[in-house]
C-alpha cells in the first residue's frame, strides 16, 4: 500500500509526464507549422506556402510572341516550372492562356520595366506563384471575359501584380481554397461591367496591401471566406466593397482598409449585404470629401449596421498578415502596388489619379479610352552564360563554388532553391 507521501510523489511525476507529453505536443505542432515553406521571404496570407515551380525545370522567355518556343504561352504550358524573362515588351495574345500547375512566374526578372500580357485573359492552377506582372485584357476580349482567373485551384499567390482592363471582372476567383492577393493593383475594368473583381465561394482568401481602382463595384464582390487588410479602394462608381448578398453564409474580415472617394464615386463606399453576410470590420476609414488630401474619418458599426449584413464581435481568420493603420497602408499601396519595380505608363497614369486625392481617375469603357496599350522601351538583358537563369555577375559575387552552376532547382537547407535565392532577392534590389 502507498503511503500518503509516496502516493503524492507518484500522482506528481504522473502529471509532470502529462505536462512533458502535451508540451511536446506542441512543440512538434508548432515545429510543423513553422517547418511549412514560404512561397518567398515577405509571403504572407492563406496563398503563403504555395510551392510553385520549387524544384522543376527553368523555362527562359526569349520572345514576346504569343505562341511557339520561347514564348510566354509555352512557358507555362507544362507543370513544374520557373519562368524567367530575357525580355521586357508587351506581349500580344489573341487567345486566353491556361497556364499549368506547379509554376513559379518570376516577372521581376525581365529586364527594363518588365512584362504586359496583353489582349486576353489567363487562368491558374494549383501551387502557383506570380510575382511583378502586368495583365491586361482588351475591348476584343469576349463579353464575359476576365482579365485573370483562379478558379477550382488551391494554395496560389499573387504578389506585385497588375490586373486590369477586364470586361466582365478584371479577376474571378470560384471555388478555390488559400488564395493570397498581397500588393496587387485590380483597376480600369472596361464594358459591358467595369467590375474589379468577383470571389464566387472560395475559402481561405487573403487580399491586403492591394488598390482597387477605377472600377464600378466589386472591389471585391466578397461572395467568400474572406480576410480584406490593408487595402486602398479609390474612385469607385456604384459600390465600393460589395457584399456576398447571397443564400449561402460568406464571413468577411474587413480590417484596417481607407475608402478614398474620386470623380466618378457615389456615397456607397460599402454596399449589396445581406444577413448571411457574416462582418467583422476594425480600423477602416473613409474620405469622401475630394478635396485633395488625405483626410477620412473612421468607419463606425452603423456604416456596416445598415447595410443589412450580421456583425461580428471579433475577427474569425488569422493568415499570418502583419496589418499596419489604414494611412500606413495607404502610403505603401501608393509606392508598392502592382509591378512597381519599374512602372510603366499606365500603372503611373493610374498612380497619379490616387496620389490625387480625390481630383482625378475615370472609369473608361475600353482600354482605348483610356490611350491604349503603349510598347515599353527596349532593354538588354544580363548575361547568363550557362542559361541557368542566374545571370553571370550574380553568380560571381554571390557563390564561392561555381563548379555545378547547372543545378539550380536543388532544395538548400534553408528551403529554397538556387534560382529562387535569385529571384527572391532581386525583388528586393530593384
């Protein structure tokens, strides 16, 4: 029989074997969780772990043809790929491109100011990662079509990227899970809607640090599971921010986001809610005022209340999204969104209609209106001896053993391979 002392002895290493065995629990937990890749250093959101094209073959765009070898259709018209560009153009595309899964699109390495896919639409599969690239439909586009489409895909993220002049919505999202849209600009959708963007159910969907711009509602349509931070909406027509307004219960965060008013906007900066509409908003302003400056009140519950959506008492989605105050995220918008390692034209024009204030933008109805698709000045590429898509000087000053040069899809330690290293850091010097 055990004494009292020897009883309590024994109930106390029983529990401290319990507290060993749940703390290493979660020791292993988080250790899964932490040991899950970033798409790339800054990814954040349900879209960050996307693989992309991490460890397949290096495809170079040597053309700005729509189709054929070296082009950018060809590119991405097999799975396991990164894309890198030897060019910088516009690249003219009559049909839509479907783009395969398990690619890595890597537009921050063509040289001058990039790359525009323009003249119709392009869709995305699963494991997809595209950075610095500009897309842009056309008035000859088919009536419904979208600019960019990710639809029935899973863990996709789109950084640094230009959509626009889409005639239905500039982009559609449908049934589609961990989606992250970080620093995007979504603007000057074109007729018959002028629509920004429409998410028809997808889960998990992260959008911060994007400008909705332009565009006569749906910035976005959130018909989804939905976390909206940090975002810029400016001179919207109809509606800003629309609702899911639908039978089935969507849940949207909509945090820390400034709703700036131009020449074309109504008082709707927020709109089409219905009760299934499941909102939790927190830090958001609102200038209505076009007067020039940056000068917006905070939103309060009843701007929300009266839309006839369900408010909630707290946020219902965490993705990992470091969210600053909405005049913080207003000025990185302005330096950062879309492919803004070198603007082009038409990204600066519309930039120029935000820095504004509320003075200028206009919704067009064509791509025309709004002076057409200009070519980009020619530039040279940087000499990339071995074609492994690592340019030469970089090679020289950043590898010490340059004997298996050629190896560049092989996973490091550190979770990256050697042409990611490259590209990932290039987006940064830029």
């Amino acid at each position: 029989m055990f004494s009292i002392p020897s009883l309590k002895l024994s109930l106390q290493k029983a529990a401290q074997g319990i507290c060993a065995t749940i703390a290493l629990g979660v020791c292993l937990a988080s250790t899964t969780v932490e040991a899950q890749q970033l798409a790339f250093p800054g990814a954040e959101g349900f879209g960050r772990f996307a693989t992309g094209g991490r460890g397949g073959s290096v495809y170079h765009v040597t053309n700005l043809n729509d189709k054929g070898e070296g082009s950018f259709r060809d590119a991405v018209s097999k799975p396991s790929r990164i894309v890198v560009f030897d060019v910088t153009g516009v690249i003219k595309i009559t049909d839509k491109i479907a783009a395969a899964s398990k690619i890595t699109i890597a537009g921050q390495t063509a040289p001058g100011q990039g790359i525009v896919v323009y003249g119709n639409g392009v869709s995305f599969s699963d494991s997809t990662i595209v950075r610095y690239m500009r897309f842009r439909g056309s008035i000859n586009m088919p009536r419904g079509a979208c600019t960019v489409v990710a639809d029935d895909c899973k863990d996709v993220i789109f950084d640094h990227v230009s959509i626009e002049w889409g005639r239905w919505d500039n982009l559609h999202i449908k049934n589609s899970s961990n989606i992250t849209l970080q620093y995007c600009l979504v603007g000057e959708a074109i007729d018959p809607q002028r629509f920004g963007a429409l998410f028809e159910n997808p889960t998990n969907v992260t959008v911060h640090h994007c400008l909705w711009i332009d565009n006569q509602s749906r910035n976005p349509k959130g018909k989804a599971g939905l976390e909206y931070v940090n975002n810029v909406v400016y001179n919207w027509g109809v509606n800003g921010f629309v609702g899911g307004h639908s039978a089935a219960v969507h849940t949207q965060d909509i945090i820390n986001n400034y709703f700036i008013a131009g020449p074309n906007s109504g008082h709707a900066f927020i709109g089409m809610f219905s009760a299934t509409d499941k909102v939790y908003h927190k830090g958001n302003y609102v200038d209505m005022n076009k007067d020039g400056k940056l000068n917006g009140r905070l939103t309060v519950d009843s701007d929300f209340v009266k839309r006839g959506l369900t408010m909630l008492p707290r946020s219902t989605y965490k993705a990992n999204v470091k969210a600053e105050s909405a005049t913080e995220a207003y000025q990185k918008v302005l330096a950062e969104a879309g492919a803004s390692l070198s603007r082009d034209a038409v990204d600066t024009r519309i930039i120029g209609y935000l820095r504004s204030l509320g003075k200028l933008g206009i919704i067009f109805k064509s791509e025309v209106d709004a002076g057409g698709q200009p070519e980009l000045p020619v530039a040279q590429k940087l000499a990339d001896t071995n074609g492994n898509g690592i340019p030469d000087k970089w090679e020289s000053t950043h590898l010490s053993d340059t004997a298996n040069l050629a190896d560049t899809s092989k996973v490091g330690k550190d979770g990256y391979t050697l042409i990611e290293k490259y590209v990932n850091e290039l987006a940064k010097i830029r």
